[in-house]
C-alpha cells in the first residue's frame, strides 16, 4: 500500500500549480453570483506557545506495519467519557483515555480496509478522519477513500502510480462508542464523489472530505477538496480548463445521512454528488462543487467560540499561493467567504526546530483538550496544534507533533 501522505502532498502540488479557482466548464456557476458578505468578520491572529511535543513516533511506537500517522488529528469523546484520539491511517488505530493529554495508544484496530479490487465500490483504502457524535455512542464517519488501480491486475499501466489513483468520501458508523466502524455498500456509502467513473491511467481524480465537521446555524458543514482533473488541466477557460478542482464547503443537517451532503455550488449549497456506476450521469458538471478561495489548501475547521466564527486551517509549502510557505488560519461566517489567511508559522521556522535532514511536513489540525463538545469541533483561546513530519528517505517515520497555540481575534 502506498501511504496517503504521498497523494496528499502531491494535491496541494497540484492545485498549486493549477486553478485553484476553476469554474465549471459550462460557466453556469460565475463568481459573481456568490452573496456579498454583509457584516465584516473578525481574523485570527495566533502565536505559537510554548515548546513541542512528540506524541508518537513510528515505527517505535507503532502496533503494525500501518499503524502510521496518515491523516489530520482529531478527536471526540464516547459515552463513558472517554476520549479516542486518531491521526487515521487505512488501518484504524486509535488512542484512548480519560482526557487528551493522558490518552494512551492501543492496538486493537477500530476498522481494516477491505483492499477491495471493484472501483464501483467505493472502499478499497478508507481513512476514517472527520467524526461527529451528539451522544457519544452512535458516532458519524466521514472517510478519505481511495482506489489504488496499481493494486490490481489489469487496472493500471503506467509506473507513475498517482496516475492510477480514484478518490471519494464515504460514510462509516460506529454504534459502541468508536470502539468498532462497520462499513456500508455502494451507492449508500457514498458522500461525495466526482460523476465520472475510474478511467485506467487517467487519473489521478476524485475528491475527499478531510476537515472536521463542524455545527454552525442548525446545519453541519465541512470542506471537500478535489484533485485538479482532467490530468494536466489549467485554469477555468478554454480548452485545456480543470473540470475538478479546490476546495469547496458541503453541509447537512443529518450527519447520519451521508446522501444528504450538499455542495456550494457558487449560488447556493443545492449540488448534489451522483453515483457514476449506477448508470449515465446527465450533465456531470451539475454534481461537481464550485471552489472557493482558499480551501484548497484546508486541513481542519473548527468553531472558535470566543469570536463565534468558523476557523479553518491551511497549509501550503509548495508556492507562495497563500504568502511564505507555511500554516495560515482563515475565517469566516458563512463558510463561503474567508478572510485573507493569517501566517502562523513558517516552513523555515518549523525546519529549524529539527536536525539536518529530508523532511516533509503535513496533517496541520487544531484540537482544545477543554472543548465543550463531545466532537472537539470547538476550540478556545488556547487549543493545540497538531502536525505530522515526515522522513522524505523513509516514509514509514513519523513524528506526530503537538504544541500549544495561542489565538486572539482582531477586527
């Protein structure tokens, strides 16, 4: 299995290069149609507090070979208070224990992957990585999904494996406490998936859901993000434009539903994902979200309480897309309009904090130890912020950082 940090990575390289900012081919859903903010909303300034520390290191502390930090921490609370702690890789392992400061590492898996051959499927490699309880039993599932047509016979060509890559997001439920996921058959584990089926050699497409979810005004939101497609694609006019790109939000008012996510679809969040395998898809471009700035780039989203204002946290270290490569923090009240990013921390001045070395960073999240919420979607003043290195010569060590952050909203 090739780790999900390689085709994590390799979007943002993408949508850095590409239009984030694409628009649909039909030109129905143009940026001026989105709403005008009417109150401004207040930014985010934040400092780093404090000296990091090293949560796991791998393969040290790992159970089994996948027992890696493959994805955004997160966290949430079961109903006998206590708190399961993921950095989720295709293999569910998790940490438990009473707070989020003294969970300890256990190795007995909450989910296997079912490295299922079938694209139509929609469950060859899951990430189950943005969770939602209201009682801390029954707990929501959104899941990074990902075939691997390298794995297969037949079903890839090319030795650039990226090439071979079919992503979506489906929906996993746990019915004790987080301690177990069960999985769904296709079409009704689907969440959000692009309207076009698996093309051998033609990828890499798909999109994901990888932030929180977050409540906000009676409804659930949360980011989805999308591979630049078709392969090579450029900007959002002429031939050669991106039918697939960026980030956009989705939201429900049922987390248990996972048909009943709507996309922005740059007037209104009325997109719907559509199953491609259960037959033709009239007019595709009518399920393909509209992106919005600066979600591309998204890690993790919370609702900073203080401010009552959605916080959403992005890296990028590819360009100067967002400023000097590294963590910014946006705002925002309605999900679609963000405020100019906030640097927080720079590439260099993480670089500096470790020896020499071949080193990739990813997985940027925010998690309070006090939030009020069962889901730790709320954070205060003081939360943690989360990291994940990365030896670029021995991708199985790993490094999961933490380190207190101090936020302040400004006007």
């Amino acid at each position: 299995m090739i780790p999900r940090l390689f085709s994590f990575l390799f979007v943002l390289a993408v949508i850095a290069t590409s239009a984030a900012q694409s628009t649909p081919a039909n030109g129905s859903n143009a940026p001026g149609n989105t709403p005008t903010p009417k109150i401004k909303t207040p930014k985010i300034e934040a400092v780093l507090d404090g000296p990091r520390e090293a949560i796991f290191i791998t393969p040290d502390q790992s159970c089994a070979g996948n027992d890696i930090p493959d994805a955004m921490a997160r966290a949430f609370r079961d109903y006998t208070g206590t708190v399961h702690f993921i950095t989720a890789s295709s293999d569910l392992f998790q940490s438990l224990g009473p707070t989020l400061e003294t969970v300890q590492h256990s190795c007995e898996p909450a989910y296997r992957s079912p490295d299922d051959g079938n694209p139509a499927g929609f469950n060859d490699q899951e990430w189950i990585d943005s969770f939602y309880t209201f009682d801390g039993r029954t707990i929501a599932g959104l899941t990074h999904t990902e075939y691997h047509g390298w794995s297969f016979p037949h079903e890839c060509h090319t030795e650039n494996y990226v090439e071979c890559e079919y992503d979506s997001d489906t929906y996993h439920q746990s019915n004790d406490g987080g301690y177990h996921f069960r999985e769904f058959q296709a079409p009704a584990n689907l969440v959000a998936e692009v309207p076009y089926q698996y093309e051998v050699d033609h990828g890499p497409m798909g999109n994901s859901v990888d932030s929180n979810i977050v409540p906000w005004n009676g409804w659930y939101y949360a980011i989805a993000t999308a591979w630049s497609w078709p392969p090579n694609c450029s900007g959002s006019t002429g031939p050669n434009r991106c039918i697939t790109s960026g980030g956009a939000p989705l939201r429900t008012q049922d987390v248990f539903d996972p048909s009943s996510w709507r996309a922005w679809d740059g007037n209104a969040f009325d997109m719907t994902f559509v199953d491609p395998y259960l037959g033709p898809v009239e007019n595709p471009q009518d399920h393909v979200f509209f992106p919005v700035e600066y979600m591309g780039y998204v890690n993790g989203l919370n609702i900073y309480q203080p401010a009552n204002i959605a916080v959403a946290t992005l890296w990028d270290y590819w360009d100067n897309a967002l400023g000097t490569p590294g963590m910014y923090l946006t705002t925002s009240t309605d999900f679609i309009h963000w405020t100019t990013p906030t640097l927080v921390v720079t590439l260099n001045q993480i670089l500096a904090l470790d020896p020499p070395g071949s080193w990739l960073y990813a997985y940027f999240s925010l998690i309070d130890p006090n939030a009020p919420d069962l889901s730790f979607s709320m954070i205060g003043d003081h939360p943690y912020l989360y990291y994940v290195r990365l030896d670029n010569n021995d991708t199985e060590k790993r490094v999961l950082w933490r380190q207190k952050i101090t936020l302040t909203a400004t006007e």
